[in-house]
C-alpha cells in the first residue's frame, strides 16, 4: 500500500540549505499523484514546468511563495544558498511565472518604496499637494491617498528606478494562486500553510502517525476545490469592506451532498446576514439568516439570529411561529436555551400563555473579596487564595475533562477512516464537527467509554499520557495536563462522572467543549459519600456567566456533580 503515516516522511532535514524546496517538491508530487484528476491539463503542465527550472530558480520561487504577498522588490530576494538573484529570476520571468515590471497602484508603490524614495519618485505630487519636500510618510498618505492614481509600472511612476535603486526592481509572482490551489488540495484547508514542514522538522509540533492511503485525499471533485476558493475569497473581501451587494451576488451555491462544504457556504451567508443587519439591510440580512440556518450544515447561529431580528422588527406572529415549530423538533442545547428565553417575550407581546418548562435550579454561590490580582488574572488569583495542601485547586478551565476525554478515546479520534485524514500534518480528524463524526465512529467510541465501566479507564489514560505526550491533539493541551494533575483527577473523579461529561461532549462537540469551569478543587480526604472535589466558575466584578456555562452548570446540577460559581470583589488597597 502507498501511504504516508508520519511527518518525518514528509520533511525534509533543515540541515539541508534547500529543505524548503524539498518540501514544496513533495506536497507537488502528492498532489501530482494524488490529485491529477482535479488538476487541469494547464496545470499539470505547471508541475512539468516547474520540475524543469534550474535549481536556483525553484527554489527563488518557492522563497516568494512562503513570504507575504505577491509583490517583491528584488533586493529582499538575497539569499545564500541561492545565489545570483537576477540570475535565477530569468528562467522565471521568461515562464511567465514572475513579472518583471508590474503595473502597481498607489498604495502598492507606498508600500514598497522607503520614505526618502517616495519622496524623489513622488516629487511633484507632493508639491502639487502642498507639502514640503520633507514632508513624513504620513502626511504623503494623508495629502495622496485620496487621489486617483492610475496603476502603472514603477519604471513609469520614477523613470529614473533603475539608476536610484541601483538595479533594484519589484517584481510580481503571478502563480500565487496556483500555489494556493496545491496547498489547499494537499492540507484541506488554507490556514496551514508551508511552515507545518518546518515546525514539524525542529519538533516544536508533533502529529499522530495516521494510515494514509492514496484515497485519502480532502477533495473528490474539482467544483468542490473551486467553491471553497470562491468561499474563501468572498470571506477576505467582506474582511475588507468591500459592498455587500457584490458580495451576496457572487455567494456560489456548493455540490450537493458535500455537508462541510455546505457548512462553510452557511457560515459565510451567516456573516454577510450580520453585516447586511447591522447596516440597516434588514430583509437582506433575513434573507441570508434563512439561507445559513436550512439544509444541511444549517447554521444554529443563524436560526436564532433570525428570530431575534423578527422580534426587533415586530414581526411577534412569524417569530412565533418559526420559534414553536423549533420548540416542538429537536433541537440541540444552544438552541433551546435560545428560544426559552425568546418564546416568552413573544408570548406576552401576542397575549399567549408561555410554554412550560422546567424552572432553572439555583446554582450553589461563593462569595470572596480578594486583594487586586494584577497580572495573574482573577481566576488565579482564586486558585491560589482556595489552595491549601491538603484540597489543591487548579486552573484549568476546559482543559481537564476535555483533555482527559481526548486521552481516553485516542483511538477513536484519530481512526484512520477514509477522508479523516490526509496529509501528515492533522491536529486532529477533519470531520470532527460534522453532523456524522460520532455516528461514524459509535463502536470505537463505546469500546473507549467501556474502560469507565470496567475500572481500567485510568490504566488506558495513562498509557496514552506517557505514549503520545506532546503529540498535536484537538482535546489535550499538554501543558496543563501534567503528570501531578493527571493523578489527583483519576483518584478524585468519579468514572461515573467522567462517562456523563464524555457523553455530553460526544452529543455536540464544537458546543460543549467550551463553557466548562475554570478551576478544579481536590478534596481527598472527603468522608464516604461525600464529594472529593468540586468545579468552580469564577466572576470578576461586572463578569457575567455565558450561555455555554450555564448548560454545562446546569448539567452537572442534574447530575449531581459539585459546582458552584465564586463572585470575586476587590479588596480596597494595593495589589497582592
């Protein structure tokens, strides 16, 4: 079988001066292997191409692929082992794959050119805008940038470039998106990018070694690769500013039956409806709600966002309506939280009776008044003040039961099903936050939640603690979970409390892994039947509780696992 089930395949020695090339040329030929049926005749020819430029000129390239932009002067091109740079531009330029003199607008050349060059190449702008010939760089882009330049060449902004700048010139890297398309096909996603070779080769990250096979690949079609550039692209422009109309106009629909494709189409018709709402586009920000919270991949967000716009508007009768019919289905946790506080405002506006439901218990509260915990944070600040030798606290937030979930159920997690994994660099499962990952994987998951029946939970956590400590993983944060930590938790917590939080995390992952308390406090020398620790959310003044934290307070409430809620004020005086 030909497989990849590790980084060390995969990167290249930093001891070699051209390790960055080395790695670019095998994510090429992964793709080349991998994917030739997404790729076009075109640019399975660039692959060819590519293969056939000079050594220098390869790697000059790949250079400008993992820097910043696409425009670059040449004189920030220098590198050792790469030699002559006009030299390895030429078969570049020649290709196509580099132009030489790029026409570039204002802001281009201001970004580009050092003060005391845009004062000679700008010279009679600047004294047609009245300002002195010293004039800052500052007051340049005031006095300038709101003129309408015409982009142009430098050579045709400052004929005299080439002489001022000693040879220098800026070229522009015209493959860029090409490079963008291969990193895409090969990582799955455009947020890791050239450096996971690099980190991975110094050891500053480790990934699990997982069976890759040649079918497991992110994509399976080409329109899938297309739309998830289109999505990406629109999501910069928004970023940017850009109009909304163009914007929504260009939103592209994605291949059936692609949910994680569809759920990034959702999200992203999400975030047009916010802007559009807070722009005052109120029907098109309802329209693009709708759009984002139906279908597969439908985002609750939107869903709740929806109803609250119709409620502002005064729309009572539709928002109850859609909000009843959501009442009765079932629906997650964030979402029935949502509409219990929604449904009775619009029952009183409506003069309806309310629906019924369960009235929230108390949550247990602890009052302290502390003296001002300055760097350290109020939460540590209560650790420290709760410590004693024999009840240790600790600050851990959602690192503990989460980390402890991800020790226990490794094996699941990190199953080598098909498209789960695909390139040696994966933190964790591709899928995990879709609608399938726990229905794909139930068997492995119960085997793994067994060992809390059993009692031989402890004796598997440790075994993957002491095998994988250091390895990337999307639940364990290894530097919170020490050893010290570790054994006062498996000696505390119950395996029936473990099994009920576990459970609750598998019933909506990307919800409920957030939200949990902030510190843990041991108490081992509790008498029999009473509780040998306790959960602790701490508040700062004018600190409110989330709605992710109350779910999680209230199940521990329903389960009968100690937690409360520790209100800090601040002592008058110095700090501690």
């Amino acid at each position: 079988m030909n497989s990849i089930s590790g980084s060390a395949a995969a990167t290249a020695s930093l001891d070699d001066p051209f390790y960055y090339l080395a790695n670019f040329r095998f994510v090429l030929g992964w793709v080349g292997t991998h994917h030739a049926d997404l790729l076009t005749r075109e640019e399975r020819g660039l692959l060819a191409t590519f293969d056939a430029f000079p050594q220098p000129s390869q790697a000059l390239l790949v250079r400008m692929v993992m820097r910043k932009g696409e425009l670059f002067r040449t004189g920030r091109l220098v590198y050792p082992e790469i030699g002559d740079t006009e030299r390895a531009l030429a078969p570049l330029v020649d290709a196509g794959w580099v132009e030489a003199d790029p026409e570039l607008g204002f802001a281009e050349l201001f970004r580009l050119l050092r003060l005391a060059e845009l004062r000679r190449a700008l010279k009679a702008e600047i004294a047609a805008a009245g300002l002195a010939p010293g004039a800052s760089k500052t007051a340049i882009s005031e006095a300038l940038s709101v003129q309408e330049f015409q982009a142009k060449s430098l050579s045709e902004w400052w004929p005299e470039t080439r002489e001022a700048l000693n040879g220098e010139r800026i070229v522009r890297l015209t493959v860029m998106p090409w490079c963008d398309r291969l990193r895409l096909m090969f990582f799955g996603n455009l947020r890791q990018d050239w450096a996971e070779f690099v980190l991975a080769e110094l050891g500053l990250q480790r990934f699990e070694r997982v069976e890759l096979t040649p079918g497991s690949r992110a994509f399976q079609h080409r329109e899938e690769v297309d739309a998830y550039l289109a999505l990406h692209v629109l999501r910069e422009r928004l970023e940017q500013g850009e109009p909304l109309a163009a914007l929504v106009a260009e939103l592209p629909s994605v291949p059936e039956k692609n949910v994680w494709l569809a759920q990034r189409r959702g999200k992203l018709a999400f975030l047009l409806g916010q802007a559009a709402e807070r722009s005052g586009q109120e029907a098109l920000a309802l329209r693009l709600y709708v759009e984002s919270g139906e279908g597969a991949g439908g985002q609750v967000e939107a869903r709740i966002r929806r109803l609250r716009l119709l409620e502002r508007l005064g729309e009572y009768r539709q928002a109850h309506a859609l909000a009843s019919r959501a009442w009765a289905a079932a629906v997650g946790e964030q979402e029935r939280q949502a509409l219990a506080r929604l449904l009775p405002r619009l029952c009183r506006r409506l003069e309806l009776a309310p629906p019924s439901r369960e009235p929230d218990a108390a949550v247990r509260r602890l009052d302290l008044c502390l003296p001002m915990a300055g760097a350290i944070g109020v939460e540590r600040a209560v650790a420290e003040h709760l410590n004693r030798p024999e009840a240790p606290a600790h600050y851990v937030e959602n690192a503990l039961l989460t980390g402890l979930f991800g020790l226990l159920c490794w094996p699941a997690l990190f199953a080598p099903l098909p498209g789960a994994f695909f390139h040696p660099f994966h933190v964790g499962p591709v899928d995990l936050y879709r609608d399938d990952f726990v229905a794909r994987r139930r068997e492995r998951f119960a085997a793994c939640l067994a060992r809390l029946d059993d009692g031989s939970h402890g004796e598997a956590i440790w075994r993957v603690w002491h095998e994988k400590r250091g390895v990337a993983s999307p639940f364990v944060y290894w530097d919170v979970l020490d050893e010290g930590l570790l054994e006062q938790a498996l000696a505390s917590i119950p395996a029936t409390h473990l099994r009920a939080c576990f459970e609750r995390l598998l019933a909506d992952l990307k919800a409920n892994r957030a939200g949990l308390p902030d510190l843990i406090q041991f108490l081992p020398g509790a008498a029999s039947g009473e509780p040998r620790y306790r959960l602790i959310e701490v508040k700062g003044p004018g600190d409110r509780l989330q709605d992710n934290q109350r779910r999680w307070l209230a199940f521990f409430q329903a389960q009968g696992i100690e937690a409360m809620v520790c209100h800090v004020t601040w002592q008058q005086g110095g700090a501690s």
